[in-house]
C-alpha cells in the first residue's frame, strides 16, 4: 500500500490562545478527490489554512508527499507542489487577469506563456477578460482566476476553499464543472463546502466536519448511506 500524498495525524491548530481543531486526522491519496463538509464555523477553513501553515499548530503532524510539513513556510509547501485557492478573493484587484496569471507562475519560468494559455482553454471567460483589472470581474470570475492563479505553478494537490461561497446557482454548476475536469487531468484535489449536493457529484470520499472535530469519513456511497447524509441540517 503506498503512502497517501498528504495526510493529518491528530492535528490540533488555531489562532494564537483560540484552539480550534482538535484531534484532526485525514489522508488524501494521489489522484483522490476528497471533499470536507459541514457548516459555518466547523473549521473547514482553518483545516485548509493549517496545511499551508496559516495558523498556530500545537500538536500533530502534517506530511506532504512523505516529508513533514507542520512547520514548513506557506512560500515552501507551495513550492513543493500544494496549490491553494482560500475562500477570500486571492488576487491582486488592481493587476489585469493576465498579470495576475503571470504573478502565480512565477516560479515556472520559460513555462508561463504556455500555463496561461492552458489557463484560457481552461475559463475561456479568463481570456475575454485578460486586459480587465480583477476589481472589474463579476464575483464567478473572480474565483475562475483565483483557481487559475493557484494552477499556474502545476501543482500536485489543489487545496479549493468553499467554490460556491456567494456565487448565483448556475455559476456554482459551471465552477464545479470545472473543478471536475481538473481533476480529470490528474489533479488530486481537496476540497471544503457547504453545498453537500454538488460535492457528491464529484468527490469519492467525504469528511465531516463539526465543532472543529472529524466525525465521518467514507465514500460517497457510504456517505449517501448515512445518517450524516440524511441529517444535513447544516
């Protein structure tokens, strides 16, 4: 059995004196797609924060691509291949969508122009907009180039904060289409969400979330299965 690509043992991180994981242990495999559910304030973004090294971690071990990361910098863990798209916008409002393209692959070099155009097959809209200032991008497309942005090193794992958050229905189906075909091209995906119906049209496997604590893990059928799915009251 080969070691997963990342995994969490017995983590428990916070912001400074304020704990809010406790106990968090997860794995994601090469290749999965993998989802964490639950509601507002369960701690689906501190999770994704604490993998990059965003908040005070206290005990446990994360461990990516069999290295150990927990005191690893944001600037390295990106480095070594997680690409990572938080809930709050992550773009430069005042750089066009093409500069702020070229601002996330940086580190690629020669590679940009080719990772741009692969971004622009990827959201045609990106294209259409890439001379517009990201301050002028309807809310959807913000987070089209804020994933875009996050591809643009080519990492390995993509680490996506809640895709939905205050988008319009139709553009959540659109958003989701195409994380799905990230992953398709052999992206290995962790993703937190709300919207428990459109992750079990993508995922494999599901985590629960509440109160800062892990308290499901499964497949999709599984989780169908489940008194968690039956009981989403989030």
């Amino acid at each position: 059995m080969t070691d997963p690509l990342l995994s969490l043992e017995n983590v428990d991180a916070g912001y400074g004196d304020l704990r809010v994981l406790d106990d968090i242990s997860l794995h994601v495999d090469d290749g999965e797609f993998v989802s964490i559910v639950g509601p507002n304030g369960a701690g689906k973004s501190t999770l994704l924060k604490t993998i990059v090294g965003g908040t005070t971690m206290y005990s446990g071990v994360t461990q990516y691509d069999g290295a150990d990361i927990s005191k690893a910098p944001r600037h390295k863990i990106i480095d070594d291949g997680v690409g990572y798209v938080p809930q709050e916008d992550a773009v430069f409002p005042d750089l066009t969508v093409w500069e702020n393209l070229q601002m996330g692959g940086y580190t690629n070099g020669s590679d940009i122009e080719d990772r741009v155009d692969q971004m622009y097959d990827l959201f045609p809209k990106l294209q259409k907009r890439s001379t517009q200032t990201a301050s002028t991008l309807s809310g959807g497309e913000r987070r089209m180039l804020a994933v875009a942005r996050a591809l643009m090193p080519d990492p390995d794992l993509l680490l996506i904060d809640e895709p939905s958050s205050g988008l319009a229905p139709q553009i959540v189906d659109r958003m989701f289409d195409r994380i799905e075909q990230i992953h398709g091209q052999g992206k290995t995906i962790l993703l937190v969400e709300q919207d428990v119906s459109a992750v079990v049209q993508v995922s494999e496997r599901v985590y629960t979330l509440k109160s800062g604590s892990l308290d499901f893990e499964g497949t999709i059928t599984e989780f169908n299965n489940s008194e968690k799915s039956n009981a989403l009251g989030w």
